[in-house]
C-alpha cells in the first residue's frame, strides 16, 4: 500500500466515513446526523488514503473564523474526521495525513489549524497545544439554589419549538462570538447542528427543548436543553441535560440559569460544556453540590507562526525575540520579534538574541489566552533567558475572558 494521502471524490463520502464510523466502533450514526456532516463536510478539504478500494485513513477540514483575543475572527481549519483503520496503525498513514493537511493549510494562507481530540496525547507531536477547557458539572437541584436576577422584572420566559426560533437563536449567537476566543462564527448550515437530536441519543430523555429570555418582545436568551424524568423510592428525581446557552444580558443568564435549577419534578441538572469562568458558578448557593469538572476542549497550531501572533491584540505591550522550535512545520522554527499591545501586532523573523525559548506547541496552548505562559514554564516547557521577559510575555498573551469552544465539530 501507499500512505499518501488523496482529496476525496464525490462518489468516495459513503466508503470513507464508513471507515471513519468503524474506527470510531462501528455504530451507525442516525440518518439526520450522517446527512447534515455530509452536507457540511468540504470535499476539496477532505483525505483518504486508500489501499486498492478500501479506505484505511481519513482526514478532514472544515473552513472556520475563530475570534482570537481582540475580538478579529481569523482564518482556522477546523481539523475534523480523523481516523486510520485498526489494521493499518503505526505505518505512517496518520503522519502522512498530518503532513499533506497542514501543507495545505498553509498554502490556502490559514494562520491556525484546531481541533478537538479523541485522545489528547495524540497531536501534540504534530505542534497541537491544548488551547482552551470546558467546564461540566452535575448539580444537586434539591441543594443548590439562585437568586431571583435584580433586574428580572420584566423578562418572560416561555417555551418554545427550537427550529421556531433557530434563525432568532443564531443571530443572538453570532453577537456574543467576538466576545470570547475561541468560539467559531456558524457559516451556513452549521445553524443546523445545535438542533440535532437523534432519538437513539437522548437516552431515555425528552426531544430537544427551549426556552426563550424575552424583553418587550426582544430576544435576550435561550436555553436548549433536555429533559429525562426519573422516580426513586424518594419521589422525582429527573435530570436535566443542558445542551446550549446564550444571553446577552446579565438579568437573562441568571434568570435562564434559574429555570433549570428549578423545573420541577427534577433533581440534577447535567452541564457538559461551559466556559471555566462561566458566571453561574459565582450566583448559586452552593457550588461544592455543583461537582464541577474541566477537561480539554479545543488544540490550536499556529500554521503560519508570524500571521497567528499578528492578528491577535495583547492585554500589556510586548516587545520579546521567542526562540521557536517546530520539528513538523520547520518554516515556523528559529527567532521571531513579537511586538505589540491592545492596537495590534507585529511579528517578523529576527536575528537578536533571544529571550524565550518554546515550541510551537506551547504557543499554541498560550494563543488564545486561557493557558498561562508561566504555568508552562512552571512545567519546563518555556525557558526565560532574559530576566523578566517570562512576565512581561506572559501578562500580554492573557486573555480577560477563558476562551471557549462551545460545540464539536
């Protein structure tokens, strides 16, 4: 066989995202959902390598802008579909995979490639750091309580079929992405994915449900979840399973948040993925009976080091020459001049001593500003080698908001 890698041809979906479902345990997605990724996956970003007429790896990407600290939405792959038949590992298919995507990427002049990972020990010998984490937690309902939002009077709440909102419920998404790194601008049809919901995958819970925030007949919230009633020997003990979650004024989150404490004949409410300084952890009772968890969300690689370090703003002025190792993507590796502050940026190849040393995959996990540049060297992962230049850098990468990714892909 032959590792290299070729673009996917119209008649060639169905054989390769069967190997992608298999690879994943062979259980077939509903209808709805293989069709909309179907519709949604971009051929001519889209890999297979092939050995005679099986399929043995796959590699995708989708065409992303991502709001990086400053509010710019930059050019990202959205590296997706990532798969190499069990028969076929360790051969070299992925890292051919890897190789020709991210020539690619930076041919088509994408500053960033992300993705969200399976196994996160996987990507980081490809430059990928861990750029962004999600908050969940499981609340005790019965325990933890909110108050009612000072400024509640005159919000309504009601229910209301999502797909009737869904074009209301994706323009209030779209005002709230410049202000979180990390969160990704839904070009057409991706407006569709927060509204799946296959039968097979509620578990025994209700159909998607939502809930509107109103003021004098404005939308200023929406809450998207389900519902899974349960009784024990005590009573009601249904749990509500967030799904998503937006609001554009304080008074709207909080009285959202309240709702689904308090729907009755519940006793859990289950968040799966939320910023990490998301507000409701700061307004309930008692967050201990919250059981709030992180995990890693999004990996970023910086593809074209100098156009990445560019199009973001920092938080102080930076003027540091970074030492950058990059094996995978060597165009990145040596001295780089990073100036810049809340105006902008400059970031040009130099030959001045330098002042940091790391690798590309500790800047990615530093881009967007919710990995700590000193917490890395903490770790080993960056080395000062001028006196203050680890403080100065690590102040102007952070962020004042956690980035987020607040759906799959």
């Amino acid at each position: 066989m032959t590792t290299e890698p070729r673009v996917l041809r119209p008649d060639d979906w169905t054989v390769w995202y069967a190997t992608l479902e298999r690879a994943f345990g062979g259980v077939a997605e509903a209808p709805e959902e293989r069709a909309l990724w179907q519709e949604l996956t971009e051929e001519e970003r889209s890999l297979g390598v092939w050995e005679g007429d099986a399929c043995v790896g796959t590699a995708g990407a989708f065409s992303f802008r991502m709001t990086v600290p400053g509010g710019a939405q930059v050019p990202a792959a959205g590296v997706t579909m990532v798969s190499v038949a069990a028969t076929h590992r360790r051969r070299g298919v992925l890292t051919s995979m890897m190789r020709r995507q991210l020539d690619d990427v930076r041919a088509l002049g994408e500053p960033l490639a992300v993705l969200t990972a399976s196994e996160p020990e996987i990507y980081g010998r490809f430059g990928y750091g861990i750029g962004t984490y999600q908050l969940g937690a499981t609340i005790d309902t019965s325990r933890v309580t909110l108050p009612v939002p000072a400024d509640a009077a005159g919000l309504r709440l009601r229910f209301v079929a999502p797909v009737d909102v869904q074009d209301a419920c994706e323009a209030l998404y779209a005002r709230r992405v410049a202000e979180r790194p990390g969160m990704i601008a839904r070009a057409p049809g991706w407006a569709r994915l927060p509204l799946l919901d296959p039968e097979g995958e509620r578990h025994g819970a209700s159909p998607l449900q939502c809930v509107v925030a109103e003021r004098d007949g404005e939308l200023v919230g929406y809450a998207r979840f389900h519902n899974k009633p349960e009784w024990n020997a005590s009573g009601p003990a249904g749990v509500v399973t967030l799904r998503d979650m937006e609001a554009v004024e304080p008074a709207a989150y909080a009285q959202l948040w309240r709702f689904l404490l308090d729907i009755d004949l519940t006793s859990t409410l289950q968040v799966r993925n939320r910023p990490v300084d998301d507000a409701w952890q700061y307004l309930v009772s008692d967050v201990r009976r919250c059981l709030v968890t992180t995990r890693d969300s999004l990996h970023v690689r910086l593809v074209d080091l100098g156009a990445a370090l560019e199009a973001r703003t920092y938080r102080a002025p930076v003027d540091v020459v970074l030492d950058v190792a990059d094996d995978f993507c060597p165009w990145n590796a040596g001295r780089w001049r990073l100036t810049g502050d809340a105006k902008g940026a400059t970031c040009r190849r130099t030959e001045e001593p330098a002042e940091l040393r790391l690798s590309v995959r500790e800047l990615g996990a530093a881009y967007l500003g919710g990995v700590g540049l000193k917490a890395l060297a903490a770790g080993g992962r960056v080395e000062e080698l001028r006196l203050g230049a680890l403080d100065e850098t690590a102040t102007a990468f952070g962020s004042d908001v956690a980035p987020w990714l607040p759906h799959g892909f």
